[in-house]
C-alpha cells in the first residue's frame, strides 16, 4: 500500500502534466534520429521554437482561469510584430520607445477585448473572435499589406534598404555561451510574472475566484469587472511581448504573423491541465504543457515526419494528454 | 403482509482508499415509505447513488423482487422501475416541460423516428392533473426555466411517474417547497402509496420524518445503525442513532437580548425600496423599515415570494446601487451600492443557495473562508500566506469545520461542513451586521444545532443578525423580535413571547388582521 | 451608374473576340482585378504590379477585390464584376474547376478575361498569363547541381548533401518547384538528407531548419520553395554559426525580399517567379484597342545572384 501523501501527490494536475511530458520525452529518446535528441541544442533550439506560443499561453492561462478565453492573441502578435518593424526599421525610433509603444498597442487591443466581455457582457468567445478579426485587419492596414522588412519602397517604385537595428539582434540571439535563445529568457520571464499574479497577488486569487464561482466571488466583493479586464489586458500585454519577438526572429514584420498561434495557446494551456471551464489551473502547468508540444513538434521534426503523420499524430497526442488529465481531475 | 419491492444486502463502497459504505442492508415493501435518515456524511447519498445505477462499482447486492440485479447505469435503473428525484433537479432549463417530463423515454410514431407530440402532451397534462398541478397545455410547451423552484420540484416527480416507476426516491424533496407545496406533496406521495409504490424518502426534518414514515432506517458514517417502525423509534432514539450521543437538550428561548434604546443601534432602515431584479414587475420590496441594536436576532418570516431574499440583496448592494429610502449604518449614512463597499462597512450576506452563490467549489477551504476579507489578509495586493492560514484556521476551529485539511477542495466537504465555511467567509470580515438566509438549509441535525449555538454566541459578542427562515421552529428559536413580509411590505411585527406559529403564518400570509400589538 | 440588365444584353449580343473598341464608361475602362488573397507578400505583389503598370494608362481605372482565400467569395466577386459591366476582368483564380463556370459566364457576356497565375478548365477565356514553375524548379535545379558539382569534396567524388524545404505540398506550386528540381538532380552525386514542408511560412522554415542542422552534421546546401522559407533556414544556420558552410537558394525573387537576401548575401540565388501584372495590364490595353492576344503566355523569369542583383538579374536560359 502506497503512503497517503504520494498517493495524493500522483492524482494532482501536476503529476498528470508531468506524466504526458514524460511521455513525450520518452518517445524522443526512442526516436532520437541517430542522437540528435542528446544533443542540447536540440532542446535549446525547442525551446527558441515554442516560447512564442509559451509567451501567448501564459496569457491565455489567466484568461482560461478566470473563465474565459481570449482568441484575439493571434493577431495581436501580428499586430505587435508589424507596428515593432515599423517604429524600428521604418520610424528609425529607438528601441525604447518602440518597445513601449508596442507593449502599448498590445495591452490596449486586450483591454478593449475585456471591456467587451466585463462591462458589456459579451461572450468571451465572440468579443476576442471579433477582436482577432480587427486587430488582424488592423495589421494590414498598418503595413499596407506586405511583411515590414528592410527593404523601404521608395515613391519611385525601387527599393532602398536599412540596416537592422540593434534590437533585433538582442532579441534574437544567445546567452549563456550559445546554450539559451533570448526568447526563451523572455518566455521564461513571462511565467513567472504570471506565477506571482496567480500565487501571490491577491489580484490572482480574483481570478481564481472569478471562474470558480462568479455569482459567489461578486457577492464576497470580488470585483468581477476589473479581474477580468485586467486578464485580459495581461493577455494582449504578453501577446504583444511575443509579437516582439515574432518580429525580432523573422526579422521583419508580417501582418500575417501569429495566424492560428492562439490555438497553439489554448492546447498548450489545455494539455498543460487547466481547466477550460475557469477556476482551476496554474502557470505551472501551463509550462509543462509547452514543453510537451514543444517536444512533440521538435521530435516529429528531426525525425522528418510527414505533414500528414504529423498532423494526426499531434491531434492523437493531445487528445490522449487531455483524458489523462480529466482522470486527474475526476 | 406486503410484498417486498427492494432488497439491499451489504451494501458497501470504497472511493479509492476512502471507505464511505459498509455492510448496509435495507428493505421496502411495496404501499410503504422508509425514511432513510442520518447526518450529512452518513452515507445516504451514495447509497442512493448506487440504487439509481449512477455508482457501479460496489459491494453487496440488489434484490429487485427477490431477483438480482445489477444496473449497468441509470437508464438501467429507470427501466427496473426505480426513480430518483435529487436534491439538485435534473430538469434541463431550455426544455419545454413536457419535453423534460419524456426526456429518455419519449414514445414515438412510425417505426421511432418521429416524436409523439401530442401524445406526449396528453399524457404531461394527464399527470400533471394527477399531481393538482392546474397546467395549461401552452403551460406545458413553456420551457421549465420560467416556473419558480417549487414547481419545478413538482415537474421532476411528474417526470418520475412518466417512467412507471414502482420505486421512488425522494431526496430531500421539500427543502425549495412552500408549506401549500409540501401539504400537496405528502398527499401525493399518500396517493402513490395507495397505488402500490415503494418511497424511499430522505429528510432532515422531524415533522416530515413523523408525518410520513412508516419504518426508519438509520445511517451513520457509512454504516446501518438501526430500523425501526415509526411508532416505535421517538425522537430522542432517532437523534441518539442519528449523531452517537445525545444532543444537548435543544436550549430554550435566549434570554433577552440588550433591551430598547438607540445606543447599541448598529443598523437603522426607513422606507427602503428595492426594485425587482426583473424589469417591468412592481418593486420586490416596497417600504421597508427596521432599527435593529447589536446583540439582536431580528426574524423575518415569510412564504416564498414575499420579497426576503430581494430585501437581503437589496441592502448588501447585490444588485447596485438601485435602492431608494435610507440606511444607516453604526449612526451614519450608508448606501448600498456594490457588495465589496457593504462589507467593508460591516455588513455581509449569506446567500440561501451555498452551491450557486456561496462557494468556490474548485477553491480549498481555506481561499474560500479568506475571500471576503481577502484585502484585510493581503495588504498592497500581495498574499500572505502566513496570515491567511492563521485566519482560516482559527475560523475553523471556532465552528468546528470538520475537513482533513486546510488545502481540501471544499466541494468534497459534507453539506453541513460546507455551509460552516461560508460562515467562516463571512465571520472573516469581522461583520457587525449579518444577514442570514436560510442558515441552516440541506444541513443535517447536529450541525444545524451547532449553528444556533454559534449564531447566539455571535450574538453575544455584539453582532446584529438579520435571519430568514422558512422553518417557522428555528425563526422562534432564534429571534429576539421576528418581522412577518408579505408581498416586499411588513404585515406584523411580534417580540419574542408574542409569536406564535399561527399568528406568524397568518401575517406572513397576508391575513388582514395585523397583529396590533408589537407593530413598530 | 450601371443599369445590369440592359448592358447584360447589349453585351450578350457582341461576340466574345469582338472587343469594344471605345470604352462604355464615359472616357475611363472599367477593368475589375479578382485577386484570390492577398495573405501572400506574393499576391500583394502582383496588385502593386498591375496598380503601377496602370498608372502610365489615364484611360485605364482599376477595381480591385480580394476574396480572402475563398473560392465561393472570389466567385461571387467575380459575378459582381460581371452584374457591374466591367470592360475587362482580369482574374488571379484560387483553384481552377470551382471558378470556370463563372470566369466562362463572364466570358460569354461579351468581357474580355484574362486570367493570371493559376489556369481555369476549358477555353472560355481570352488569354493566359502564367509563368512555369516546373521550369523555374528545374532551372534551380540545374543551378545547385551546377554549383554543388564544384564543391571540393564532390570533385574528389564524394557525394554532396542537400536540404529541400518545400511549400505547401497540397498546391500545385509546391509539386512543381519540387518536380522541375528533383528532375535536375537525376543521376547527380546529390542527396537530399533532409525534406520537410513549411508551408510556405518562415517561422516553420526556421524550425525544421534547426532539426535538420541537429540530425545532419554536413550540409552542403538548402533549396527552399520560397525566398522567405529560404530566410529561416538562413537564420537557423546563422545561429548554429554554420550558415558559412552552406549555399541557400529561394523562389520568389520578390524585390523587398529574395532581391533583399541576395543582396545582403543571405541567399547565393532567388529565382524569381514573375507576377504577370504588368504584362496582363499590356495585354488588357491590346485586348481593348481591339487588337488580337495570344491565348497563352507563359512568363519568363529571372534570377537573381549577388553579381547581378543589382542590374535587375538575368533571365533564365
């Protein structure tokens, strides 16, 4: 007979995550594509390509706990990304300013996403589905439609071309003597500011409460509203975060960047363990979810996996990691 | 002597390593009702659970007439002529009531495809008369979620009928119903006893328990504890089986609380008027006036419908800031406006539906009891850990919330446990004026005993208390003075002494003979 | 402005060669531009393309519709070009069967179609413009071979490794850049170590690059179906600090990005798949004027290397 404790222990979401990361991890070491797998720079190189949508679910994870769910970050990164070229490659502003202004724009789009749903009662899903639609539009205006690079079309038709400021190559490069993208860093940096929000503001106990049990939460004095104007104003500030970098690793700004990157989001968040319906969940999760997509998607890779396979493979893969967590959460 | 429908042998279940049956036997015959009693906790449920074919896996065995039988899931059990009314209704909201009353049986024309309507519809109202529930047919084609609570209660019997049952299980069925709807019931479960059925019937209340029964089968940590005829098994045997000890004799009237005058005055109401929470009705309260001094339990009686629960969230600021006439609170002016400004005022409301509007289930205990007063434990927006531990903790060691730990999801806790803790909420925030709304409901006997003595202590201490029940015992128990509402107006007022069961019936329900004395 | 019916039957009366020869909307032809999406740098490209050539001709006014990737979208645009009495369409169709029947209606009310990039079935159109990706795939092809050939190790007889990230492998622009260039390797010392499908998207381009550079120590070059795919190989490359040793070809040839690369030395060559625009706007002017078009026009390319970049590169062979 097992000891109460680790019987306890092995019925937490944590566990459970922590089952389907392994899981993953277990399939790369048997499909390690002669070694690869072994390698850091495998990892290294999964966690550059996931921090992005890592950055978008951390997010996501404070609007799914407060029971919602927040669409529009897709094209929020899209937005973020173009507006970031544009002040930097195009304004030649400095990166300070760029910087803030598109933090800005991203919390701005997530703000107005929240006031939709906290003052005018909007569904989530269709104030951030409209939302995601405009901002997207709002994307290809701002770029007339083509990715913001370089290369400056001049009225007369040629191009003239500028040299990439310095932030982009900050953004997207290594420390730690090549072991650790920037990207990741920031990512990182993400869940834990959203690991202080949830565990250690008061303000992260709102949004517990909130997608527990609104109705009880509003007539402990709970102030519903603003809780979730505030998720989802985080949600369109770690949107714009990503957009940031989205920008910085493709050097240029696509208005088409970040399409379908909320679904991402969600997955990442729902295979992490939390619960879609609000109220239970945590960052924690939310990070062992991305490293299992992130190693789902890196190991399907190396190993040259077909488009097809790959595809059914990834929607097989999270369908089984969501049953296992429903049995955790039974 | 009656054939015998239902045998329960050794009953016992197991959730993962947490033993919540053992060994419990039971029988019913067929025209009998069996209460099936004991405290939250006891077991009940679950039994219950496993004879409707919900809970498959478990030990013993069913008899149904003597044969075995095994319910593969609960339309397994509907076809073997057993229904169930829970506690929460299993009516679905957007479904017209007839649709609701044939959900999983529908009879169908040609060859199954295609929905007997009107058949449907004839047999509804056919049942419904049965029931002397005086339903029109377009009343049948309305969805369910624009009847009152009480109706719907009807509604899941009738749904019940529909199926042939043989065998019904009530589970704590009149705990929403109004007395008229609960006298209707009892004549109804009368006339199903006449026809032959078999009621299983859970109940924490004395009088139901005596008016109907006629064996007592109790339950107590998962365990039988005794049968017994009605006749045979008084009170005082049925709490000693029911709680292992003998309660504290239920202590008489409280001794008067902190006479008259206005300087303990903690809460003063004139002409408050609270709109209906739906547009375009007369307002839910109309005129309302109270002085209420700390120490005092001020009753307020009602039916359903008088306007109680709206006066509650009217003066706790739940619907905003919509009410007019005037409040003051601790001498100086107060308007409601949003609950987080009434509590920090010193005024906090516990709602009558702990599950809807109550509790956090997916939260542990302890979040649950710091969430009203989160902004006293967390300073500068930051938890603290430490503090909030300390509150909750003392909180449950006052009430005597009984859990395995502080970090248990409260949804896990027995119904009794889970009301002390929204309680403890509200004991948080140090109120100095509570409103209690249905206290003591779905709550079993010990712990409702518990409760009156904690209300009193409170009381003690200075807190002022504003308590609806719809349990007319409790309301004289407990008040110092109790106010008769009907329709959002006060129709009487009687101080302790004064009251009586009947003269508070008859204000409650409108009588035009307005008790003259006592009237504030 | 229009009245539909009366200029539906006016133009049902006029055989489909016989092109107005003055145009019906006062001084100005109506020319209505069906773009299946403008979600591709590409497509953008070849609006600005007709937008520019159209700039020298007053007499020519431009409508454009972007059907968002929709094919039922782009039909019913197309039907409301024709209910508008349009002087010519010029339609860039998403796929071909779905679009026939209304590229052929317009056709039989008398407007002159041309149709740019992807074919429609049949012949109910006045002209084609469409550039060869079969060709321009086998021109890479011969390119790298060319290029790789000359590598040391595969003078010495080795044999030379390479990196294939494709497009879309469900679109026909995918299976031809893929056809034309594995039809130049055929009995080549080269292998492809390494295929995956990006989709046409550089983030994608970027991380399969990274797996393909963890699982193969040796890369001697990467072919990518288009220029931005090409980019995230690159910048994979770069930040393995093995970008030095290997050669990286595109598609695309576009001038604010293959032409960018090539430039900056990113890519040693792009290959450039014309839009067609302005040669669809000549054309339209010809068809206008009542002169006589081919009915099939296939574009040729240029390609683009750090030499000759900056003189507009060289046509293909």
């Amino acid at each position: 007979m097992r000891p109460p404790v680790a019987r306890r222990w092995l019925a937490t979401p944590s566990f459970r995550a922590l089952l389907a990361l392994a899981f993953v991890v277990v399939l790369g070491c048997v499909f390690n594509a002669d070694g690869a797998f072994f390698h850091w720079s495998t990892h290294r190189d999964m966690l550059r390509q996931v921090s992005v949508y890592g950055i978008l679910a951390c997010g996501m994870t404070l609007v799914i706990i407060s029971g919602g769910i927040d669409l529009s970050v897709g094209s929020v990164v899209g937005l973020c990304a173009v507006l970031f070229a544009r002040q930097t490659l195009h304004q030649g502003e400095s990166a300070a300013v760029a910087l803030g202004l598109v933090i800005a724009a991203g919390t701005a789009i997530g703000l107005a996403s929240g006031t939709l749903v906290a003052r005018f009662r909007v569904q989530p899903f269709v104030a951030t589905l409209a939302m995601m639609v405009f901002a997207r539009g709002l994307a290809k205006w701002i770029s007339g439609g083509q990715k913001i690079s370089q290369a400056i079309q001049q009225p007369d038709g040629s191009f003239a071309y500028e040299d990439l400021p310095a932030i982009f190559q900050r953004i997207d490069r290594r420390i730690l003597w090549g072991n650790l993208s920037v990207v990741t860093l920031v990512f990182l940096g993400c869940v834990l500011v959203s690991w202080v929000v949830l565990a250690k503001l008061r303000y992260g106990r709102y949004l517990y409460a909130t997608g527990g049990n609104e109705e009880a939460a509003r007539l402990s004095g709970v102030p519903i509203a603003r809780t979730k104007l505030l998720a989802y104003g985080l949600s369109g500030l770690f949107g714009a975060v990503a957009g940031i970098c989205q920008a910085a690793q493709e050097q240029q700004g696509d208005p088409e960047a970040g399409s379908t990157y909320e679904l991402t989001a969600i997955a990442i968040a729902v295979i992490g363990g939390n619960n879609l319906m609000g109220g239970r969940g945590g960052i924690g999760l939310t990070l062992l979810g991305a490293l299992t997509i992130g190693y789902l998607e890196k190991i399907l890779s190396i190993n040259a996996v077909g488009e097809s396979s790959r595809l059914m493979l990834t929607g097989a893969i999270i369908v089984a990691a969501v049953l296992l967590q429903r049995r955790g959460n039974a | 002597m009656p054939a015998r429908l239902l045998a329960l042998r050794q009953i016992g279940k197991l959730f993962g390593s947490n033993r919540v049956l053992e060994g419990v036997s039971l029988d019913l015959n067929e025209g009998e009702v069996h209460i099936l009693a004991g405290e939250n906790g006891a077991g009940k449920s679950t039994l219950i659970k496993i004879l409707a074919g919900i809970h498959t896996e478990y030990e013993g065995a069913i008899e149904l007439r003597g044969r075995p039988v095994r319910f593969a899931g609960p339309r397994d059990a509907n076809r073997a002529g057993i229904s169930v009314i829970h506690q929460e209704l299993s009516l679905i909201d957007a479904m017209s009531l007839v649709d609701n009353i044939h959900l999983g049986r529908e009879s169908a024309l040609h060859g199954g495809l295609w929905l007997d309507r009107k058949g449907q519809a004839g047999r509804a109202l056919e049942l419904c008369r049965q029931l002397d529930l005086d339903f029109t047919a377009a009343d049948l084609a309305r969805p369910v979620e624009q009847f009152p609570l009480s109706t719907k209660n009807l509604i899941e019997i009738a749904k019940a009928l529909a199926f042939d049952a043989r065998i019904l299980v009530m589970d704590e069925p009149t705990s929403a119903l109004s007395r008229a709807e609960v006298e209707r019931l009892f004549a109804l479960v009368d006339a199903l006893k006449r026809r032959g059925c078999g009621i299983l019937y859970i109940t924490h209340k004395m009088d139901e328990i005596y008016q109907l029964a006629d064996r007592i089968t109790v339950l107590r940590d998962g365990r039988w504890v005794g049968t017994a005829p009605a006749a045979e098994c008084p009170e005082s045997r049925l709490i000693q089986w029911m709680i292992g000890r003998d309660l504290a004799p239920q202590s008489g009237p409280r001794p008067d609380a902190a006479g008259g005058g206005t300087a303990g005055r903690v809460l003063e109401v004139r002409g408050l008027r609270v709109p209906h929470p739906l547009p375009g009705r007369p307002p839910a309260i109309s005129d309302f006036s109270i002085a209420v001094n700390a120490g005092e339990i001020v009753g307020i009686a009602g039916l359903q419908g008088s306007g109680g629960a709206e006066l509650f969230q009217g003066l706790f600021g739940a619907y905003g800031a919509v009410c007019g006439g005037s409040v003051r609170m601790d001498g100086s002016p107060f308007r409601p406006e949003s609950p987080a400004r009434s509590i920090r005022r010193g005024l906090s409301y516990l709602t009558a539906d702990r599950k809807a509007s109550g509790l956090v289930p997916a939260m542990s205990v302890e979040h649950n009891v710091t969430l009203a007063s989160l902004s006293r434990v967390s300073p500068g927006g930051v938890l603290r850990p430490g503090r909030e531990r300390a509150g909750a903790a003392r909180q449950v060691e006052a009430l005597g919330i009984r859990l395995a730990s502080l970090e248990q999801a409260v949804g896990t806790l027995s119904g009794g446990n889970q009301q002390k803790v929204v309680l403890a909420k509200w004991l948080e925030t140090l109120p100095k004026v509570l409103l209690l709304e249905e206290p003591t409901r779905g709550v079993d006997i010990g712990s409702k005993s518990e409760i009156h003595s904690l209300m009193r202590q409170w009381t003690s201490a200075g807190m002022a208390i504003l308590l609806i029940s719809s349990e007319l015992p409790e309301l004289l128990l407990l008040s110092d003075r109790i106010l008769a509402l009907h329709r959002g107006a006060v129709t009487a007022e009687f101080a302790r002494g004064e009251a009586t069961p009947e003269r508070i019936l008859a204000a409650a329900m409108g009588s035009a003979a307005r008790a003259s004395e006592g009237c504030a | 402005m229009h009245k539909p019916i009366l200029s539906l039957l006016a133009l049902a009366a006029l055989s489909a060669s016989a092109a107005p020869a003055s145009p019906r909307h006062g001084d100005k032809w109506i020319v209505g531009m069906s773009q299946c999406n403008l979600g591709e740098p590409w497509r953008v490209q070849m609006n600005a393309d007709i937008r520019k050539a159209a700039e020298a001709h007053p007499e020519i006014e431009l409508v454009f519709k972007d059907a968002q990737n929709d094919t039922l979208r782009q039909r019913s645009q197309i039907e409301e070009f024709i209910n508008a009495g349009v002087d010519l369409l010029i339609v860039s169709p998403k796929e071909a069967a779905p679009l026939t029947p209304p590229v052929a209606a317009a056709f039989s009310h008398g407007i002159p179609v041309i149709v740019l990039d992807r074919k429609v079935l049949g012949n109910d159109f006045t002209q084609f413009i469409g550039a060869d990706n079969r060709r321009i795939g086998r021109a890479a092809g011969d390119w790298a071979v060319r290029r790789l050939l000359a590598l040391p190790r595969v003078k010495d007889g080795g044999r030379a490794r390479m990196v294939e990230l494709t497009g879309l492998m469900t679109s026909t622009p995918g299976q031809d850049r893929l056809a034309g260039f594995h039809a130049a390797l055929q009995g080549q010392p080269v292998d492809i170590v390494f295929s995956a499908d990006t989709q046409w998207l550089e983030p994608q381009a970027r991380a399969e690059m990274e797996s393909a550079l963890a699982v193969n120590p040796q890369i001697d070059l990467v072919y990518a179906h288009n220029d931005p795919a090409a980019h995230g190989a690159y910048l994979a490359a770069k930040s393995a600090s093995r970008e030095k040793d290997i050669i990286f070809i595109g598609i695309d040839g576009l001038p604010q990005e293959g032409q960018v690369y090539v430039r900056q030395g990113l890519l040693e060559a792009s290959f450039e798949y014309p839009t067609g625009g302005r040669e669809a706007v000549e054309s339209a002017l010809k068809i206008l004027n009542g002169d006589a078009v081919p009915r099939q026009v296939t574009l040729n390319s240029r390609f683009f290397t750090r030499d000759t970049v900056a003189s507009g590169g060289k046509w293909l062979p």
